[in-house]
C-alpha cells in the first residue's frame, strides 16, 4: 500500500512540476529570500511544505488522495486539514477541504447529529368564524424589491 501512494504523489509532482503560475503572494515570499520558501526542481516549498499551484484537478487529486482511501478512513474536516498541512499548502486550503468533506455523500449520510429531536407539533383548534384566531408572520431583510424588504403574513 506504501508503494502505490508513493506513486499517486510522484504523479502529483510531475503535474506541479509541469505548473508554472505562482500566486501574488507566494511571488512576494520566493523574492523575500529569508529561507522559509525556496524552489527546487520546479517544486516550491513554503515552511517545508509543497506548495500547490491553483490547478482544480491538481487540489482535487490531493483532496480525493488524503479523504477517499481505505487506510485514511474519511477524516473529518479538521483532521484532514492536519493531514494536509503536513505536506502540502495553497492559499485556501483550509475552505478546500471544508468544502470537500461537506460535500462528500457517504460522510454526511455517516455524520452523528448533535441537535436534540424537535418536540411535538400541536395543532390549534379550529376557530367558529372569521377573525377569531389571527397570526401574524414578517419575514425579513430580504433583498430590496420596489423600495420594501419585508413580507407580511396574516392568516385568519
């Protein structure tokens, strides 16, 4: 098994490698020359860690490497993130992969609730004529529309 991500991660340099745009501020870090970024064999290292280009399919096969194999077990958003961060870093990762897990269908399906059961409903009682119950209910703000950005509810 150590192998074959051996291997998934080589493919993942060979697509960084082959990357070439570089963020405003990573730019601003690499002409700042104080150790903490460098680039070796067109890989760029922020802190020790590889810097990912913005490429969507280069973000997604880390993201898919790091949640969807059998040994990592779908960590939630922030042990991923700790995962990651160990090796890779990219302006927003951190809103990636909260992004990632909350989409991921097997990991909502599986996620524990932490709100308590709502209680029961109870209907009220049917009124013997017009204007004997009366609700109210304002929903706002709402985006401006002819100057208002309320809705009024009356039920009788």
């Amino acid at each position: 098994m150590i192998k074959k991500k051996t291997v998934e991660e080589n493919d993942i340099l060979k697509e960084i490698r082959k990357n070439t745009t570089r963020e405003k501020e990573v730019v601003q870090a690499m002409n700042k020359e104080d150790g903490l970024t460098w680039e070796e064999d067109r890989v760029v290292y922020m802190e020790e860690r590889i810097y990912v280009p913005n490429n969507r399919k280069i973000k997604e096969e880390i993201l898919k490497e790091n949640h969807d194999l059998v040994d990592v077990e779908h960590p939630g958003q922030y042990r991923m993130l700790e995962l990651l961060k160990r090796t890779y870093w990219w302006p927003g990762l951190k809103e990636n992969v909260k992004r990632y897990v909350q989409g991921y269908f097997k990991c909502q399906q599986n996620k524990v609730q932490h709100q308590r059961k709502a209680g029961e409903l109870y209907p009220l009682e049917i009124p013997q004529g017009p204007w004997q119950e009366i609700s109210i209910d304002i929903v706002r703000p709402l985006p401006k529309s002819n100057g208002m950005d309320a809705i009024v509810i009356i039920v009788d």
